[in-house]
C-alpha cells in the first residue's frame, strides 16, 4: 500500500494558495517581529537555496536566483499559506563558503546569521543543502555544531532537515548510488536521518521535503486545519 508520502493524490496541504515576500535584512535591527513559525533554507553559495524555495512554494521567479554564487546578499522572509490554511514563514539565507566578497562583509554576515539562527525565538527547522554530487563539507557541519549549541532564546531544538540538490545533473541510475553515499556520510549518520534527494527542474523531492518541514513545524499534515501554535 502506498504511503502518504509517495501516493499520488494532492492534499490541501500540499498546496501553496499565497505565498509573498515579508520582509528582508541586512541587519540584525531590521529582522521582522517573529510571529509564524519559521524554516530556514542553509548551504553554500550557488547550491540551490532560493530556486528550492521556489519550488517549494510552487512560484517561479518570487525568490531571486542566480547561476553566479552570492546572489541572495540578506536575509529573506517569505510568508506562505499552504492549501489547508497552515501558516509558515521561510527564510532564504545568503550562502557561506562565496571567496569573493570582503573580509568585512563576510564578518557581518557570521554575525547576522549567527544571531538569527541562535536568536530567532519562532525558528523551528533549518533545511540543509548540499549539492548531491558534492556532499557535506566542513562549513556544513560548522553550521550543524552552532544549531546544536546554545540558542540565545526560549525555543524547542531546531530540527536539521538534509537536502541534495540538483538530482538531475546525476544521470537516473546514479542517482540512488549518489543518495546512499551521502546517507552514509558522517552527517546524516550523526544526526540519525537521510538525505532527501531533490531536483528544482525535474520536481522531484518537493512532497517529500514540504511534509517533513511541516511537521518539524509542528503542523498538521491531515486536510483540515493546522495544530494551534
Ligand atoms: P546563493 O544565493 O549564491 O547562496 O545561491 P543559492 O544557493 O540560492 O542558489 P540559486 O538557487 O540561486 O541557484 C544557483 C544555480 O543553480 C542557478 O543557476 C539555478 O538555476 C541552479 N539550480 C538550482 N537548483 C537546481 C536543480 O535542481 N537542478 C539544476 N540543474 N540546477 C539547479
Ligand atoms: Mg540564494
């Protein structure tokens, strides 16, 4: 018997009916107030954070991409309204690891992030991205280490969702190969959980990921209403 997650029928909550952009910061000061429960899209440059929003949230084009690394330079919210009237707010993150930019900037950027992902009070999930033919690397697990440390405010553990991107690059024999050697890479293992392959162009891994974000949210998945936050 199919399970839910695999079976071909679209629930309300698998659909997107509003998605916006809410706000954007550079600075800590411009964070806006946190009031839906919020996940966050992590990675380094260019591995396909803003077009996996995208695809998530089933909107071409509302969130900015580019084929040049260190195209999304603040921090992004996006308010979303799923087809069951689940409320979340997403968050695109500049990605880490772009040589490029000043030492300066990169400086402010740590420290942005860091607050954000230390502080925020409503952060619920942070979806992890590698690009599955590269694997995890040493800024992925620094990220991890800090999630895991101290958070600077009241909030349950911020669960580590682990994403490989660009499925498609990898032809479709390889592809199952290319998920296990991730799975058995040391920071799924570490985390006890597997990697969830997804491709933005050939739409593969979005139910996947959207149920297991909704549910580190702690949202309904059933049709009918959302759990009171
Ligand atoms: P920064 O904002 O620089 O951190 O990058 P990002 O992680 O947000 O990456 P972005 O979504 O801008 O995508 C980078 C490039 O990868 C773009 O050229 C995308 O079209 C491409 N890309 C993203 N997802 C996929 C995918 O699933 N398959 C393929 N083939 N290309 C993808
Ligand atoms: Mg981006």
């Amino acid at each position: 018997m199919a399970t839910p997650a695999t079976s071909s029928k679209v629930e309300p909550s698998d659909r997107i009916d509003q998605a916006s952009f809410l706000a954007g910061a550079k600075e800590i000061d411009q964070f806006p107030p946190p009031v839906l429960l919020e996940v966050a899209f992590a990675g380094r440059s260019n591995v396909g954070k803003s077009s996996l929003m995208n695809s998530l949230m089933q909107r071409n084009g509302l969130v900015r991409t580019s084929g040049t690394p260190g195209c999304t330079r603040q921090i992004s919210w996006f308010h979303t309204k799923a087809g069951d009237g689940a409320e979340l707010c997403l968050t695109d993150l500049p990605g880490y690891g772009y040589a490029r930019r000043s030492k300066d900037e990169r400086r402010t950027w740590a420290r942005v992030i860091e607050a954000y992902l230390l502080g925020r009070p409503t952060l619920r999930a942070v979806v992890l991205l590698t690009d599955a033919r590269r694997g995890f690397e040493p800024d992925d697990h620094d990220l991890v280490e800090l999630l895991q440390g101290q958070a600077e405010t009241s909030r349950p553990p911020v669960q580590v969702i682990l994403v490989g991107t660009k499925l498609d690059k990898l032809s479709v024999s390889a592809r199952k190969p290319a998920l296990k050697i991730l799975d058995e890479s040391e920071l799924p293992r570490s985390l006890g959980t597997k990697v969830i392959g997804y491709s933005t162009i050939e739409n593969v891994g979005r139910r996947e990921l959207w149920h297991k974000l909704r549910r580190a949210a702690g949202l309904a998945e059933a049709q009918g209403g959302t759990e009171p936050r």
